[in-house]
C-alpha cells in the first residue's frame, strides 16, 4: 500500500545515502542533506541504514496513508500534525489506514525526514534512488522529479509498532551556529589576515542556496590564486570565488570545479548547516581531521549502540 500525496509541498524528495561510484562520469552522489537525522530515522523503525525516506524542505507536505504502519520523523520541526493533532520530530508514530499526516512551517530547523516502516519502495537508478534534479535522476520516476500531486509512496503495509524516540544526547544542536572545517591543502594560499577574516567574521546564509551548495555573504576573502585547474570536488568544499563570498558545496554539488578552497565541513558539521535558512548567520571554525574522526566516530557509536 502507500502515502497517497494530497499536498506536495515545496520540496519533498525521495532520497537514500546517495549515488556512489559514478563521478568519474560526472553523476553527483545525491542523498540527504543532513544525514544524522537520516540515519536516526531508518534506526528508530529497524530499518537497513540506506532505506529510502523523504526529505522535506520547508514543510507544506500532506499525504493520506492507505494502510497501517510505523512511521519515525526526524530532523527539523516543521510543525507536523497526524490528523490535526501536533506532534514532534525525533520519533516514531503508529499510522492507520485514511491518517492524514501533514507538514506545515518551521518552527526551527529547515529540513525533516519522514522514514516508514520497511522503506519506500522505489525502483533505483544506478544503485540508488537518490533524487537530483539537475542531472533529472532519482525518485520514483527515476528522472529525478520532486514528489507531485497524487503520487503514491508505496511501502509494506503492517501492523507492527514500537513506540521510540532518540536519546536527548544524541539529538543535534540546530541553533548551532558554529560549522567545523577541515583545512584544504590550498588554505597556504590565503594570507594570515585573510584566513583570520574568513574564521572570526560571521556569514548570512543567502537566499540563493539549495541542494547544490550554500552561498554565503558576508566578509569577503581572497586567494593568491588568480585561478587553478578545475579538479574533483569533495563534500563540504568551501569553494572561494572571484567576488570572495564563500560557497559551500554539499550534497548535489557538481564533480569538478576551479576555484580556491579554504578547506571542507565535515559531515556532521554539513548536517547543522543544511538546516539553516536563508537569513540565518553562521561562522566556521578550524579543526583537525583527527578532531572529526572523532566527532564522525562519536555520532556512528551512538547509532550503532542505540540499535
């Protein structure tokens, strides 16, 4: 059975970890924007980490289940209700056939996910059913559309649920405002005071960022690099331009690119920072790959243990 969509939202996207193995052909590796509250969900329902869920961006979502099942939400809070009642995000719900689950507005955060007992069941393209609208590939057409209207979200209807929610601890900080990075092998090309500028000055998340990458505005920085030839582009790359407002690459980003870095977020800090909306201020600071090794490994253990 499935989710009948009566509303589609902005932005909802069928996503799973992503597209690997095929950059080499220009295919970006797609999946969630903030993977910790994506692999929370498929935990709380027991499901394999890489089970499809749907990314919602901003909320205005309303779907119509057509038979029981176990639902988790995760992520932001964008005011969801289960037949008109409220609920919260960071756990799991008991679905019967004719709910109405519906998303509204931010209340904080940008993005939820909504994971179902089992996985969506979606046919993968090229190992994956990441959706990426801009190399139209993924989701349930496999042309990478956004859901629509009076699409069905097929899972396996059951009866089977376990109330569960997330530990406290384990529950990310989106007021954060501090996003880590990882210092690139072009960072030398920054001068000290352009380096300085760059980690003590704040950045307004612009209007023109997506899935693609965050532009930021805010103190502007400079290579000594008048250019460099265009090479592979790692999660999290903190491309500088020539107008000097930094962009940070995530999750559908292109393959390859010519503009300085000043080094990479880290998973976890790419998380916190897809859940910013445009308007919000943020600031980056240095740390070593050690340090998010060990910040990766923390998040990984508490997933691991809590399953």
């Amino acid at each position: 059975m499935a989710f009948k969509v009566i509303k589609p939202g902005l932005l909802a996207l069928i996503q799973d970890l992503g597209r690997h193995g095929h950059q080499s052909i220009g295919l970006t590796t797609g999946g969630p924007m903030d993977e910790v509250a994506f692999r929370w969900g498929n935990a709380l329902l027991d499901n394999h980490d890489n089970s499809p869920q749907i990314e919602i961006t901003f909320g205005m979502l309303t779907l119509e289940a057509q038979a029981d099942t176990s639902v988790a939400i995760t992520g932001a809070d964008l005011g969801a209700t289960l037949n008109d009642r409220s609920i919260t995000p960071w756990q799991t719900y008991a679905i019967k056939k004719g709910d109405i689950l519906a998303f509204h507005q931010p209340v904080w955060g940008l993005r939820a996910y909504l994971a179902v007992k089992g996985g969506f069941l979606c046919e993968p393209t090229l190992g994956s059913v990441a959706t990426v609208m801009r190399e139209k590939i993924g989701g349930l057409t496999g042309k990478g559309d956004k859901l629509q209207k009076g699409d069905r979200l097929i899972y396996q209807a059951g009866t089977e649920h376990q109330q569960r929610s997330v530990p406290r601890l384990a529950i990310p900080d989106y007021s954060q405002t501090e996003i880590p990075v990882i210092l690139g092998y072009q960072y030398q090309s920054f001068s000290v005071l352009e380096r300085a500028n760059f980690f003590s000055s704040d950045y307004k998340v612009s209007s023109n960022s997506d899935r693609m990458g965050y532009r930021l505005e805010g103190q502007e920085v400079h290579s000594n690099l008048k250019g460099i030839i265009s090479e592979g582009i790692a999660y999290g790359a903190i491309q500088i331009p020539k107008d000097g407002q930094p962009i940070v690459l995530l999750q559908d980003r292109q393959t390859i690119g010519g503009y300085p870095k000043m080094g990479c977020v880290t998973r976890v800090g790419g998380s916190i920072l897809a859940q910013q909306k445009p308007g919000d201020i943020i600031q980056f600071t240095p740390i070593t790959v050690d340090q998010a090794e060990q910040e990766r490994h923390l998040q990984m253990a508490r997933l691991a243990q809590w399953r």
